[in-house]
C-alpha cells in the first residue's frame, strides 16, 4: 500500500524511527554515535525543532521531534544525507545505509507525550542492554535525570508536568520511568489512523479541520560535484571559470547559487560549501541571505531551484 503524505504544520509532533538498510547496523561505535548525535544537534540550531527524546541503537533510532516553519521532511532529508555521507567515507562504502524512507507517526502531544519520552528511553531496556535506562548513554534520559537541556533537547519544558520545583519533578520523572520498567514492546504506540496519525478520533479531526499542507516529498539527493555542473551548464559557463578568483559580481552570483542548493538541496553545511568555493564562511552567508530575498520575490530563481 502506498504511504499517505505526511501533513505539516507548525506545532506538529512526530515520532521518527529509521533502520539501517536490511537491518545493518548504522552506529558500530560510539565514534559513530557520536558523530550522529553532533550532526543531530546541529540540526536542531539550523532547522529550531523541538528534541522532547531521542535513543540511538546499533541498528535504528528513535526521535520524539516537534516541528517548527521547517517541515520534517527537510530536516531529516539534511540529517540522513549528511550521516550517510560520513558513513560511506568512514568505512569506503557506497549505496544506501538507512532501509527505505523513515518512518513518522503524527501523536496526539497532550495524550501521548509523556508515555513516548518513556517508551523511548526504556529502548534499551527491552533490548536487554542494559538494566538500568541511565547506564545507557547514547539517549536523552540523563539529561532529564540533570534536568538540564543542554542547550538543544527540551527537557526544561517537560520536567515541569512531573513537579513544581526542579527536585520534584526530577523525582517525578524517576518513579515514572521506574513504572514503566516492567512494560515490554506497547503496541498501542504503534495503533496509527490512516497509516499516519496516533491519537484518538477527536484528535485525528481536529489536525484534518486544520486542513495543514501537505509536506512537500524530500528532494532526490544529489551531490556536490552535480550540483557544480548543472549550475555551470545553466548560466553556459565551464566550472573553471566560475571557480576562478576575481571574477566580479556575475560570478559571486552563481557561486551563491551553487551555495544556496547546496544548502537546501546536497545537505551541506556553510563551512563545506565556502571551502569548495574558497570563500569566507561568514561573507558566503551574508551572500545566502541576499539571495534568500531574491528567492523570495522573483521567479527566475526558483525555476532553477525546480530545474535541479
């Protein structure tokens, strides 16, 4: 069966799970882990989602994520391009890593927030790695037991509906989790509506009467080298030319343009793009923004956008 479009709308809160490719494993250290868990936080800076749980296992992971202006396709489009990007070179693979299109389920955050945060910490748990949620470190359970968000994760939202004061809810949050030490696999997690929604009836026609838009398909990914090319062949100008210094304003123009879809659509970062154009990350960005203006009021630009 074909799967339903995801809907958007400021505020929505998904569940997000993702697999490695015929069940490999995706983390096989904690070198792997790490460099996942940098990328997702940068992620969170760029995209300003809301991280309410995350655990990463050797095969898959789990995020709890409330979106913002930025639908969720372009924020784990830009994720798991970048992950598979650093997986390939680490280890001199090539192809897919993650198993087809990651998974989604739009939850009903007043009923199911809390029970989601608790599934997803006890993931380690159930899979008998540890005993203990706190011994695992590769999951956003600590920094509710700290009470601290760190910065990126939106633990100082939720602690709250545990207790008043910052002890209280923190010794809340630990007899919750204790309760739910003896909960194996919860199906009712995954009883979705209409392949897409967890929540109840009332829940299921209140997203429908927002009528949201539906979430544009993620962009086929493409890398830098063709992102050059077809910049270079649009405006009828060999890459040596367009890359070479002094080139005067026409030139920076395009060097925008190549960097603007770098962004948008090949996943990179400002820093990896101003080093394949040898600009100053910080004018490449003051560049960005001009060009973001344009995007904004002129067509011409946008067509190139689709041409890509």
């Amino acid at each position: 069966m074909a799967r339903k479009p995801r809907v958007h709308f400021t505020g929505a809160l998904y569940h997000v799970m993702c697999r490695g490719n015929q069940g490999q494993s995706i983390f096989t250290d904690d070198q792997d882990r790490r460099r996942y868990w940098d990328l997702l936080r940068e992620s969170q800076k760029r995209y300003g989602y809301r991280m309410f749980a995350y655990v990463l296992m050797d095969n898959h992971f789990h995020h709890l994520i409330q979106i913002e202006r930025r639908p969720l396709s372009k924020v784990m489009q830009n994720l798991l391009l970048r992950y598979t990007r650093y997986w390939n070179g680490q280890y001199k693979k090539t192809g897919h890593l993650f198993q087809g299109h990651y998974k989604a389920i739009l939850c009903d955050k007043e009923s199911y927030l809390l029970e989601l945060i608790r599934y997803l910490h006890l993931n380690p748990v159930r899979s008998k790695i540890v005993v203990d949620p706190s011994a695992y470190r590769w999951s956003s359970h600590k920094a509710y037991l700290a009470g601290e968000a760190n910065g990126w994760t939106a633990v100082e939202e939720v602690l709250p509906l545990w207790g008043k004061s910052r002890a209280q809810a923190i010794a809340g949050y630990r007899r919750f989790m204790r309760d739910g030490l003896k909960d194996g696999h919860r199906d009712d997690l995954y009883e979705v509506v209409d392949q897409r929604y967890l929540g109840g009836d009332g829940f299921v026609e209140k997203v429908e009467q927002r009528k949201p838009d539906t979430e544009v398909p993620p962009v086929v990914e493409i890398g830098w080298a063709e992102i050059r090319e077809r910049v270079c062949k649009h405006y009828g100008l060999p890459p040596s030319v367009v890359l070479r210094r002094g080139r005067g304003r026409a030139n920076a123009r395009i060097k925008r343009v190549m960097a603007w879809l770098g962004r948008e659509v090949g996943g990179l970062t400002n820093q990896e793009m101003a080093k394949e154009l040898a600009q100053d990350p910080a004018a490449l960005s003051r560049g960005l923004g001009k060009l973001a203006n344009e995007l904004a009021q002129g067509a011409k630009l946008r067509r190139l956008a689709q041409l890509l």
